[in-house]
C-alpha cells in the first residue's frame, strides 16, 4: 500500500453478517481500495451490542460498546452504518452528520422511511449520505436517478428488486413445486431469512420501491405510501395456469406518474408473457 496516500479512518456501526464481510474486505482488499479511491481506508472501530461475539480475523480492540462516541469521534472520517432498523440508526447518523462525517448505508428501512430527512441533513452539514447498495446493490441505479438523470423527466420505474421471492417464483414455475416447499429450500440455501415476512410479504420491495419513487420523482415517497402485495398466496396452480398461457408471475415493483400527475407506487404479483425481458430475470438475480 502507498504509504504516501492520504489516511481516512472508518468507524462501522454493526458486525452481524453484512457487517462482518464489509470489514473483510476492508481488510482483504486494502491495496485495491486504496488505489481506486486514492486514500488509505483504514477500519479503526466497530460499535457492536456485545463484545464477547466471536468474530474471525478482527482485533479485538476494534470493538466498542459506545456507538454514540464513535460518530462523535473526531479521528473517525467516515462511518458505515450495517446495524439495520430504523433506531437508534437515525439518530447515529444524524449525529455523524453533525460531526462532519459522510456515511455510507444500506438500510432501505431507513432510508424509506426517512430518507427525506437524511439527504437534508447531508446537505445542510457539507457531507455525503451513499447509499447505492440499499437498491438493487449489483446495479448502479440510485446515484444515477438522483444526479445523471437530473434534468430528465422520468414517467416510469418498473422491476424485480427482491432476489428471495424471485427465487421461489422460478422454481415453482422451473419444477412445479409448491410455495413452502421453496421457501424452505431458500431458507436452507441463505436466500430467505429464518422469518421471511418482508420479503414474501412485500414489505422488502416495498421500500425500495418507495426509495426509488422518491429519487425519480423528486418527492417524499415512504414505504406506506406503497400498495403492497406479497407472494405467499401463490399457488403451484397459479403458476402452472401461467405458465400454459405463456406467462410467468413476478413480484414487480413499479413507480409511475398518472394521467392526473399523480405518484402510484406499488409492488404485487404480476402475469409477465415469456417474452418479456423481465421474464429472463431468473433466480435470486
């Protein structure tokens, strides 16, 4: 690593599962990260619930009980928020703002819930709020509706945003296998947690389809503005009618502008004809 390379220090709220694999590669990738951004990022603390977690290839030292004084630190640069939910999440990285620190998240709950909210405050405190994983993470889709698209009118948004019930409608339509039986299997393979709720239900979609709407249309959009329909009712008969009328069944998305210049947001199941490119969509992609 260049050793001459400016240093900015990262502090991370959270170290579950999405937290424990963003420092990895903190660590495992340090070279690589350092030449593309042109600094070295170094990971100096981590705000945990409980330091007696055992958590692989990380100095203990890292681990702080005190998530407050960690965004209020003045060493920190920039802090990572992977602790999920609403609170105190919010407030940390209100507080983060604050300090004068950019942060990075994914927290689609937050974000559809006070998304608004958070982008002002970034602004009003000179910082960046980046949150491009929240939103379909492998597809660089949030940044450009809110900056490359700025002067474009966009009339509609539509899409497969979660990966766990496009998993389980393509193998009901593959195999013909019923809907719990899928979901257990998506469950055994890390696709759907041990509560699936947000995503069969929706209420995953929901808010991105919220972060999305807000961001095409310039408005504040939250996830209970969105009509929400999940899967669990599909049935393998409704997805072998489908299939014999040359359609599959999605969970779509979509976000338009009405006749009235009205905002309708809304994720449910949807008939796809097979040549549709969405259709192609397959598996938890």
């Amino acid at each position: 690593m260049n050793s001459s390379l400016p240093v900015l220090k990262i502090g991370m709220l959270g170290c579950g599962v999405v937290g424990s694999q963003v420092a990895r590669l903190l660590k495992d990738d340090a070279r690589e990260l350092s030449t593309r951004s042109g600094a070295q990022l170094v990971l100096s603390k981590i705000a945990v619930r409980d330091r007696k977690s055992k958590r692989e290839g990380l100095d203990a030292s890292l681990f702080t009980l005190d998530a407050q004084s960690l965004v209020t630190d003045p060493e920190i640069d920039i802090v990572i928020e992977v602790m999920g939910g609403i609170e105190p999440a919010r407030e940390l990285i209100l507080q983060a703002f604050a300090h004068g620190k950019s942060v990075v998240t994914a927290n689609k709950a937050l974000l559809a819930t006070h998304g608004s909210d958070l982008y002002s405050a970034a602004d009003k405190a000179g910082v960046d709020l980046y949150y491009e994983a929240a939103v379909a993470g492998a597809i660089p889709i949030l940044r450009p509706l809110r900056e490359s698209l700025v002067g474009d009118h966009v009339k509609r948004i539509m899409g497969i945003v979660n990966g766990t019930t496009n998993y389980i409608l393509t193998k009901m339509d593959e195999e013909g296998r019923a809907f719990n039986d899928v979901l257990a299997e998506a469950q055994s393979l890390g696709y759907a947690e041990s509560d699936p709720t947000a995503d069969i239900e929706g209420f995953d979609a929901a808010a991105k389809a919220a972060i999305l709407a807000g961001l095409a249309f310039h408005t504040r959009v939250t996830a209970e503005d969105v009509h929400r329909e999940g899967i669990s009712s599909i049935t393998a008969t409704d997805v072998s009618v489908a299939k014999s009328m040359d359609h599959v069944i999605k969970l779509l998305a979509i976000a338009e502008l009405t006749s009235d210049d009205q905002i309708s947001v809304r994720v449910h199941p949807a008939l796809i004809p097979r040549t549709h490119p969405l259709a192609a969509v397959r598996d938890a992609f």
